[in-house]
C-alpha cells in the first residue's frame, strides 16, 4: 500500500516468522486441495461453503473459488430455483458475501478478485425488489469507499468501484463526487484516478441540450463542453499543482486532457487566447524550474499546436534539449521533432 513502511530484514525472516509461515503454508495447503476437491465434486452445502470462505480470506485471488461462490448464489440473489420467491434469503445471502468480501477487502485492498466479485453482489442486491428503492445499501458502499481511500487515495480499484456504485445510485449528484475529487487532489496531487474521475465528471456536470432537443422528445442529445468559467478554475487547480509538484506526470496529463478539449471544442480565437495564456503558464513554471521534464514537454506541444503562438523552431530546442536530459526516451523526442517537418 503507499506510504506504507516495510519490515526490516532481520523481522522478516527472524526464526518465529518463519515457524509461523510454515504452519501457515501447512493450514493452506490442506485447506486449498480440500476446497478443491469440493468444487470438483460440485458440493455446496454449508460446511463446503465455509472452507471456501477460510480458503478466501487467507487468499482472495482464487478467482475458481468465487466463481464456485457465483454459481451457489445466483439462484438464491436472481430468486429462482425452488425457493425463488424467498427474498429474505437472498438478502441475508447478499449481506454475508459482502462482509466475506470487506474481510478480503481489509487483507488485500487491490484484489482484481475482490473488486469484481463485489460488483457482481452489489448489482443483483440492488435488483432485488425490496432494495430497488433503498439507498442505504449503496450508501454504506460509498462509506466504504471512503475508509479505503483515507488508507490510499490512490487505490484505482477502490476507484473504479466507487464510480460503478455511484452511477447506481439516483441520489448521488456527480457535484458532490466532483468536490470529492477535489478534496482528494488537496490532499495528494499525485492522484492519477482522482484526476481521471474529475475529467468524467465535469462533462456529467457541464452537460447542455437547447429547448428544441427537449421539445422533440425521444433521445436527447446533450453536449458535453466544459463553459469558460469551469475551464478557468481547471486551468487554475492544475496550475496550482504544476508549482507544488512539478515532476509529477499526474496533473500534467489532466493538463493535456484540458487543452484537447479547449483545441476540440472551442472556436478559432479561444483556443489561440487560451493556447497564449498556457505558453506563460509553462515560461513561469521553467523561470521557477529551470531543468523541469514536464513543462518543457508541455511548452513543446502548446508550440507545436497551430495558433498565433505557433512556433516549430522554439519546439524543436525544447524536443531537442529533453533527448539529452532524458536518453530513455529520446526516440520519442526525436520522432516528435520529425513530426514538425511533416
């Protein structure tokens, strides 16, 4: 997990830890070869079904195993089957596989597994009829997202989880995610997802139609174009992140993702005043950081676009001077100066 400390040498293989991995090794793989016995023998009552959680919670990346959990649970969740109109059992059902999940959760955060197995739950809890109007479920989903994130901002599964329970959710106004994100950034900009989740959402925020789309009825075709005050405070947090992280690829790459839009969306003029007062941006920043990657790249680019501030040879220099500080990637540089010509 980020910014969490690792054990010393001496405290890995100290003589107890390795008598307790030995009997832990042991435990697992009696357990393991009994589970799969189980699931070749097709049994799912409740002692096979324990094991399996057991088995689980010492290691949730056994995707055969929560598959066999699948196949048990969807009659129950889908109610069908000879007790398909039991919804009390599907409910309780539902809430024990998602707290054997929170227990995984807590051991391994980032289980692709987990995540997924979560997802599958959560969807048919939420189908079920007597939770189809119920937000407190997805509520506590949202809750746990949050516990997760305070641990690591930057879990990308707990992300992504979170934007699926809320794109579930009727009560959750994507306003308030969006001032999530924000707070996230505050507190790291080296936030890649949260970036990512902010780009989504100010479409779904900033999204427009005109009167004659609503009055034809049928599919309403909304344009997703961020206005020019929302585009000003983005340009604003991103920049603010250039000065206190300026090595950091993650708000350079949400940068980009804001000049594409302006380039994509805006007429002649506005992208050729915005492109100008992003050149001054990348000069401030390289008056500050002098040998920075990032806003020489960035300034390469915004001179390579073609606006009043175009200039092939200034971006060149700058292409030029990134090969020989960055040899790794000096073919890229090289391919990006032959571009110009082109």
């Amino acid at each position: 997990m980020h910014g969490q400390k690792r054990l010393t040498k001496e405290a890995r293989y100290s003589q107890q830890r390795l008598e307790q991995r030995k009997r832990k090794a042991k435990l697992y793989a009696e357990l393991s070869a009994a589970c799969l016995e189980r699931r070749r023998e097709g049994r799912r009552d409740e002692e096979s079904l324990a094991l399996i959680a057991k088995l689980l919670e010492m290691n949730c990346e056994l995707y055969t195993l929560w598959n066999f959990r699948k196949e048990h649970l969807e009659p129950i969740l889908k109610l069908e089957g000879d007790d398909g109109n039991d919804e009390a059992r599907a409910v309780d059902a539902a809430e024990k596989e998602l707290a054997l999940l929170e227990a995984c959760l807590q051991r391994n955060p980032k289980s692709y597994c987990c995540w997924q197995h979560r997802k599958w739950v959560v969807e048919l809890h939420t189908a079920l009829p007597s939770s189809a109007h119920d937000a407190s479920l997805l509520d506590r989903e949202v809750g746990l997202c949050d516990l997760l994130l305070t641990a690591d901002e930057r879990n990308f599964h707990c992300w992504s989880y979170r934007r699926f329970v809320c794109s579930l959710h009727r009560g959750k106004e994507p306003e308030s995610e969006l001032d999530y994100t924000a707070e996230k950034i505050a507190q790291n900009f080296s936030n890649y997802s949260a970036w990512h989740y902010r780009s989504a959402l100010l479409k779904e925020c900033n999204k427009t139609t005109t009167l004659r789309d609503l009055e034809g009825g049928g599919d309403v075709a909304y344009k997703r174009v961020l206005p020019p005050h929302v585009l000003d405070e983005e340009f604003a947090l991103v920049k603010e992140a250039f000065y206190t992280e300026p090595e950091d690829q993650s708000a350079w790459l949400y940068h980009a993702w804001l000049v594409g839009h302006v380039a994509e969306t805006r007429t002649t003029e506005e992208v050729d005043e915005r492109i100008g007062a992003e050149v001054a941006t990348m000069e401030e920043v390289l008056e500050v950081e002098p040998g920075s990657k990032w806003p020489q790249l960035c300034l390469a680019r915004l001179l390579s676009m073609p606006t009043s501030r175009e200039d092939k040879g200034r971006a060149k220099e700058l292409y030029s001077a990134l090969a020989g500080e960055d040899p790794k990637r000096a073919g890229y540089y090289r391919d990006a100066m032959a571009a110009l010509d082109r």
